[in-house]
C-alpha cells in the first residue's frame, strides 16, 4: 500500500504537466507584458475633454425651411441619439456639378432647390483624434455625412465646417 | 482495442489530454513562426522605426474640406484607426479631371469650385524589403488610395510617393 502511494506521488508531475504549466506561464507572462504595453502607450485618441462644439451642417434637398427653428433639437437617425441643438441656420440655392461640354471640366449650376446650412452645438467628448457627441458617440468631421430628424422634419447631408479649438 | 480505454488514454497508451497539449503547443510554435518570421507584414512590426515621409493627393473636394486641413494637423488612417503621422505641408489648386468635350476631344479641364490637394506627412515607419509599413502593419505605397481624417475632417486620398528621411 505505501508503495502504491509512492507511486501515485510521483505520478503527480509528469513532463506534460510540465509542459501545460510552461504554456500557462508563458501565456500569463504574453498577457501580462501586453496589458503593460497598452497602459504605457495609450491609444491615439490620448486624454479626453468635455467641451461644446460648434458645427456645421448641410441639409440637402430641403424644401421645408419653415419647419426649422433656432433652438430645435436634432437626432442622428441611426442611433436616434442626440447630436444638438439649431443656434442659427440659413437656406441657400442647391448647386450641383455638371459636365463642361465646352471645357472638358465641370461647372456648378443651381437646381431651383435648396439647402439648408445648419449651425448646431452639441455638448462633446474630445480627444487629439476625435471629437464625438456625449450622448451617442457620433464622431463629427467635415466630410462626414449625417442625417438627422428635428422636430417634424428630416434631412441628410456632409458636416461642412467644425470650430477649431 | 478501444480508441479511448477507461483511464482516458489513447488505444491504451497515450492520454487525450497530453495529445491535446502537444497539438496546442505546436499551434502556439506555428503561430510565433508565423508571426515573427514567415509573414512579412507582422514580421516588420519588431523592427525599429524611423521617420518617412508620406505625399497624399486629395481630389476633388469642396472649400470645407481645404479649410479643415492644416499643418499641424495629426493624420490617422480610416482602416485601423492608428495615426499615421502630422501634416508638414499643405499644397492647393483647381480641381482638374479628364474630360470629353463635344467637338470629340478629351482635354484636362477644371472643375469649378472644387480643388485638389496634395498633403505631405511626416511619420515614423518600418521599412522591411523596400516596403513601408506606418501604424504597426499598415502597408502605405505609391498609387495606394485610403481613406485617411484628422480630428477636424475624413477624406479620401492617395499616397503618390512616400520615402525615409
């Protein structure tokens, strides 16, 4: 009987378990050198401010100038969260780029429609890569398009300006 | 005979869970291999960087888009999200594209009120085998088209040359 419990204590650490506590190990170590890799580099957006930003935005096709008001409060129509409020807006002739037959190039010409340029503030979180919207996490930059709904009035089109801090 | 005997061994000889652990530290070996010696992209990471410059072309964008670049500026690719490097120079002119005029030409005309830009970069980057790699594995090459933003604005654009300092 003591030799069978011998037997089983030195069965206790094979070279396989060796093998699986090695791995362990040096996956422990792997994890561990890249959580300090990641902390000591931060991501490229770096430290994050809150802040208002003021910025721009183009309604295409907008025939309903009526129905904007300053003060209205706009949703992106994905996520319907919040991406601000109307501090000013104006409606301007919507011009679209046509072939220059003659010139080989393009030129703008007006449509007879509209577009609405929207100046809205919306409370942001702001990092050295991002700017984005606190209620949703809308990154805004010119070029980017967007849509909204205000009330009883949707649009879409580009962010065409952004005030630079 | 059994292919898996009461004691959890292997046609009575070797256990499941030993086999189990040699095919995952075999795995764990081709993938380290893999990584850090046959693919060339991954392989270049461990290298040490050295600053290269970078040329992106613009085109055809709005007065928006030429007012929200600036030199200064932090570039970061819209693939992986990595910055890429800051922008040093900033070049601007009318648009141009190759067009069909009715007289059957083809001629390089202008496009009204829309310009091109061309960016310089200057970042850090790996180069392994005359390749550059900017942001960890992100190939960047001649005649490359990507699309790229900073904190103020996205775009599209593509890399006409890029080399060390």
């Amino acid at each position: 009987m003591e030799n069978n419990v011998k037997k089983e204590k030195r069965r206790l650490l094979t070279a396989f378990d060796i093998v699986i506590i090695a791995v362990v190990v040096v996956l422990a170590a792997l994890f561990l050198i890249w959580q300090a890799a990641k902390n000591a580099a931060p991501a490229s957006g770096g430290d994050a401010a809150s802040g208002t930003i003021v910025y721009t935005l183009e309604l295409n096709n907008f025939e309903n100038s009526d129905s904007l008001s300053v003060g209205d409060r706009l949703f992106e129509t994905v996520k319907n969260t919040e991406v601000g409020v109307v501090r000013s807006f104006e409606i301007v002739p919507q011009k679209v780029w046509q072939n220059d037959l003659e010139t080989g190039g393009m030129k703008v010409t007006e449509t007879g429609q509209h577009t609405a340029h929207l100046t809205i503030e919306v409370p942001c979180t702001v990092t050295d890569s991002t700017i984005a919207t606190k209620a949703g996490a809308v990154e805004l930059r010119v070029g980017r398009s967007l849509g909204v709904n205000g009330p009883g009035y949707w649009g879409a089109g580009f962010i065409i300006a952004i005030e630079r801090s | 005979m059994k292919i898996i005997d009461k004691n959890g061994r292997l046609f009575g000889k070797v256990s499941v869970i030993d086999v189990i652990v040699v095919i995952v530290v075999i795995l764990l070996a081709a993938g380290v291999y893999l990584r850090y010696f046959a693919l060339e992209t991954t392989a270049a990471v461990g290298q040490p960087s050295k600053p290269i410059e970078f040329s992106l072309k613009v085109s055809g964008v709005r007065q928006y888009t030429v007012d929200m670049l600036a030199v200064g500026d932090e570039v970061f690719s819209g693939g992986n999200m990595e910055k890429l490097g800051t922008i040093t120079d900033i070049s601007v002119g009318p648009a141009m594209q190759w067009g069909a005029t009715v007289d059957g030409r083809t001629v390089y005309g202008e496009i009204e009120d829309k310009y091109d830009m061309v960016i310089t970069v200057q970042g850090d980057g790996v180069i392994s085998d005359g390749r550059f790699y900017v942001s960890r594995i992100q190939e960047l090459g001649a005649n490359q088209s990507a699309s790229f933003f900073t904190k103020y604005s996205s775009f599209g654009g593509m890399v006409t040359e890029i080399k060390a300092l």
